[in-house]
C-alpha cells in the first residue's frame, strides 16, 4: 500500500488534535474539581447526578420545613407554659374563694384578681407569633380566634407541615381543642370552656351575698364546679404541651437524621462526579509530555517529504 505525504500529515494532525482535546479535558476538570462537567463525560454518572441532585434539594426543602415547625411548636409550648401558670394562679383564687367566712370585699377582690387571670389567658389565646399570625386560630390565621366573650371563632383544623418524606406533625392546634375542651378522664360536671368557667365564678364573687345562707350555698356550688373546671382545663393544656414536647424531641431526631442524610449524599455526589486528583493530574501531566511528543514529531516533518524518506 502506498502511503502518501498527505496520509502521513493527515496522521499526525489527528495525533496531535486527540492529544490535544485529552490534555484540554484534563485541564477542565483540575479548574472545576470536577469529573463530570457535562453529560457526554460519562452518561451514566450525569443521569444518577441529577436524580441525586433532586435528592439533596428534597432534603434541603425539609430541613427547611423542621426549622419552621421548631419554631412554631417552640412557640406555641412557650404560650402554653404562660396558660399554665395563669390557670394555677387562677386555681389558687378558687381555693381562696371557697372560704365560706370571706366577707363581699374580699369576694370582690377575688373577683378582681381573677378577672386580671382571665384576660390574660384571653391575651395569650389570641396571641400572634412574629409574622402576625395567630398562634391558636388554624388555618384563620389572620383572625383573632376568640372574641370577648370567649367563644372560639377560629378554624376548625390544625396547622400542619411535612417534616420529613414519610412524617407530617400538627404545628399549630387550633384554641377550641385547647381552652374550649376536656381529655378523657376529665371531673365531670364542668365548664369545658375556661372563660365559660371563669366568667360564672367571677360574677358570683362580685355578686354580695351578706349572711344569705342560700346565695352562699349557690355561690359555694358555683365556685366548685370552676375548681372543677379549671382543673379539667389545666389537664388539658398539660396533654397538648405534653404532645408539644414529644414533637420537638422527634424535630431534633429527625433533623439529625437529615444532616447524615445530607452528608451521605454529599459523599455520593463527590464520587460520581468530583476528580480524582493524584489521577486527574498525571494524566494531565502525561497527556502534555504526549502532546509535546507530538508537536515535535510533526514539526520534524514539515521539512521532509516522502522521496526524501525513501532516499
């Protein structure tokens, strides 16, 4: 076969041309730090790159989420804790109250104090977290949920959030399940709403009722269903900050289990498409001394042509 100048030049061209995109590719990668840098450098990496990619974004969306149902939980149990403290103190003025050798001012003073209690549990009822929204109102969040006179007026469905791929959690009870309700074992004969309750006590105690034997006895059987009431009232704010606490711990668990997730994923991701740089730089480091080879080569022959060779 007879090999032409033209051939031999046409050879050499594509040498150096190959060597020359290897050396270029392994550049790019040592100035990304990255193996992958489009689709055509390895198929199969790029395609289970992007499914990865869609992975961490997913588990970024609920890292997100858990911090924004921390904070509502944290929030609504820190109003909670104010509600209970509220209602002992309120327990407290009961008790007092049921002294049947009281005289009406000091009943009226009772009275006082307790309407005092009530309107800061209604103040801590319709309270708003730090966007304005209303804490115990549901999905009516833009609406005080209960009026002046006590009664829930909010939504009838708690606030939820996906924490996680497989775990949804009530960030938000709406304030009939918590001031307008009663758990299971609750004393019978109660008011289940708290100001229901502590309305009928407070106007009993600023009603005088002197050395009348039977206003003293309904006011007496008035003053006992509220103890009653508040005790079932208090149960029941204890359930739903019970119920808060085991939702942050589990918020906790979960978030440490979305940072290992993430880390591992991190880990996937460097291996699919980050560089090997003991590998990446000796090849690039071979691939210059081949183009260089190469360059030599043909700058040798420019000169010489195939009778010359024949000679």
């Amino acid at each position: 076969m007879r090999v032409s100048t033209l051939m031999m030049y046409q050879q050499n061209m594509r040498g150096i041309t190959d060597s020359q995109s290897a050396w270029l590719k392994y550049g790019e990668q040592m100035s990304t730090g990255k193996r992958v840098n489009r689709a055509s450098d390895d198929p199969v990496a790029a395609s289970q790159a992007v499914v990865l990619s869609q992975a961490q974004a997913q588990n970024s969306q609920y890292a997100t989420a858990r911090t924004f149902a921390t904070q509502r939980v944290s929030i609504e149990e820190s109003t909670l804790s104010q509600v209970t403290t509220a209602i002992q103190a309120a327990q407290e003025k009961i008790v007092n109250a049921g002294n049947g050798t009281l005289s009406d001012d000091d009943r009226a003073s009772l009275a006082t104090a307790l309407q005092g209690i009530r309107d800061q549990i209604m103040n801590l009822a319709n309270s708003t977290d730090g966007n304005g929204r209303y804490i115990f109102a549901g999905y009516k969040s833009d609406t005080a949920p209960f009026d002046e006179t006590g009664q829930y007026i909010g939504g009838e469905v708690n606030v939820e959030q996906q924490v996680d791929s497989s775990r949804s959690m009530v960030i938000g009870h709406t304030g009939n399940l918590i001031f307008d309700n009663e758990t299971s074992n609750a004393k019978p004969d109660a008011d289940k709403n708290i100001f229901t309750a502590l309305d009928s006590a407070i106007a009993t105690l600023n009603d005088a009722v002197g050395d009348d034997e039977t206003k003293q006895d309904a006011a007496a059987a008035i003053i006992d269903r509220t103890n009653r009431s508040l005790s079932n009232a208090l149960n029941n704010v204890l359930t739903v900050r019970a119920e808060l606490g085991t939702q942050l711990d589990e918020l906790g668990k979960l978030d440490d289990l979305g940072d290992d997730r993430a880390l591992a994923q991190t880990q996937q991701m460097s291996n699919l498409v980050d560089v090997d740089w003991n590998a990446t730089i000796s090849n690039y480091t071979m691939q210059q001394t081949a183009l260089q080879a190469a360059y030599k080569a043909f700058t040798d022959m420019q000169g010489m042509s195939l009778f010359q060779l024949n000679k």
